[in-house]
C-alpha cells in the first residue's frame, strides 16, 4: 500500500509540474506574439521600431514585461529539475530521463542535471525490455551527459566516476577510464570505491602491477574486514593471472 501511495503522490506530482508548465508555456506564447504586435504599433507602419526614440519607448514601455518572462522560465525549468531529481531517488527513471531533459532545455549548463540524466539514461539502458538499439541508445545519452557534466565542472566528482563505471564495466574501454579516474582520486585521495574500479580498468588492461599497486593502496588505508578482504581477494587473482 505503501508503494501505491508513493506511486500515486508522484503522479499526481508530475501531472501537477506538466500542467504549471504548459500554462507557463501557453502564457509565454500568447505574451510573446501580444508583446510583439504592441511593440510593432508604435511604428505608424506597424513595423518594429525604427528611430532611436521609438526603441527607447519600447524599452521603458516592456522592460518589465521582458523580466516577467525571464522569471516564469526560470521557475518551469527548476520545477522539472526538481521533479527529475525526486524521480531518480524513488528509482523511476523513465520518468527521471524525460523530466531531466525537459529540465537541460531550460538549463543546459547546469551540470546536476546532466549528471542526473546519465543516472537515469545509464541505468534504463540495462531494462532487459529494450533492445540492443535501445539499450546503445540510452547508453550514449548517458555517457553524452556525463560528458557534458565533467565539461562544465571538470572537478564535478559524481559525473568523474559515473562516466568511469559506465567505460569500465558496460562499455568495455577501460583505457578511456584512466584519466576520469585519476582525476576522481586526485580530488577524493581515499575514495576506496574509485580505486576498485581504477585497478578493474588496470587489470582489464593487462597492466598487472598497477592492479596489485591499487589493492595494497586500499589494503592500506580500509578498516572494514569486508572491503579488506575483497581486496585481497582481488589482488590474489590478479597474481594468479599475472604469473600463470
């Protein structure tokens, strides 16, 4: 009952933020063709503004009514980041991406959003009801995203290391992994979960020592016996593959 009564909150929340935003946006419509017809009657042609003094009339005259624009787009575009954020937390990705997206039209360069939408395009791209163009598909709208994050914020942690799981682990191109990762752990120097995936990468590679270098590096900083004992068991078969 309990789910239902989430699901159900969370419907009503979308529906809610799609209707605020299509009024906002038939507003801004009929605003925008009505602003553009009172400014083009102050010509006695009905043309744009052509003297200086008509353009400074139009400018005193719809300088507010500009900034009320401004305001009602920048409030739409927090409302669907919000709710994208809220989706990705309940696990809804579908609908995540698709809040998310509506969300990068009204802020491209805000690179929480972008991340979000490698979350949620990354994992959707492994629902075994999409097929292999599907899946490739969602896979590159989150590497893209990611991209996007890191190229905004190339100290943004989260985009670093999703971009770096998804090269490692689903893309199988761990050389393209490396930079992404050592930049992650110049910044979060103990991040132990960082440093698996770096020596996954460095093991994919063949680079045998580098792996071993990554488990003792974690050996020696880990206190809970479970991380400790994942990485010795890592490292033992990175040796057995190293010396066989």
């Amino acid at each position: 009952m309990a789910k239902k009564g989430i699901a159900g909150s969370v419907i009503v929340l979308i529906i809610l933020i799609a209707g605020f935003a299509g009024i906002f946006g038939y507003k801004k419509i009929a605003a925008r063709h009505s602003l553009a017809a009172q400014i083009a009657a102050l010509s006695p042609r009905g043309a744009p503004p052509q003297t200086i003094e008509d353009l400074r009339k139009a400018i005193a005259l719809y300088e507010t009514k500009i900034e009320e624009h401004l305001k009602d787009s920048e409030q739409t575009g927090i409302y669907w980041k919000i709710l994208g954020s809220r989706l990705v937390d309940k696990k809804l990705y579908g609908e995540a991406l698709e809040a998310l997206e509506r969300a990068a039209h009204y802020y491209p360069e805000d690179e929480t959003v972008q991340y979000l939408i490698g979350i949620s395009a990354g994992t959707l791209a492994k629902s075994e009801y999409f097929s292999p163009a599907e899946q490739e598909n969602h896979f590159r709208i989150a590497e893209q995203a990611y991209l996007r994050a890191i190229d905004i914020d190339g100290r943004y942690g989260k985009a670093l290391y999703g971009l770096s799981v998804l090269y490692v682990f689903e893309f199988n191109r761990p050389a393209e992994a490396l930079p992404y990762l050592e930049r992650f752990l110049d910044i979060n120097v103990q991040d132990t979960d960082a440093m698996f995936v770096l020596a996954a990468a460095r093991y994919m590679m063949e680079d045998y020592q580098g792996a071993v270098d990554l488990y003792d590096r974690i050996l020696g900083i880990a206190k809970n016996a479970e991380l400790r004992a994942q990485a010795e068991n890592n490292k033992q078969q990175v040796m057995n593959a190293w010396y066989r």
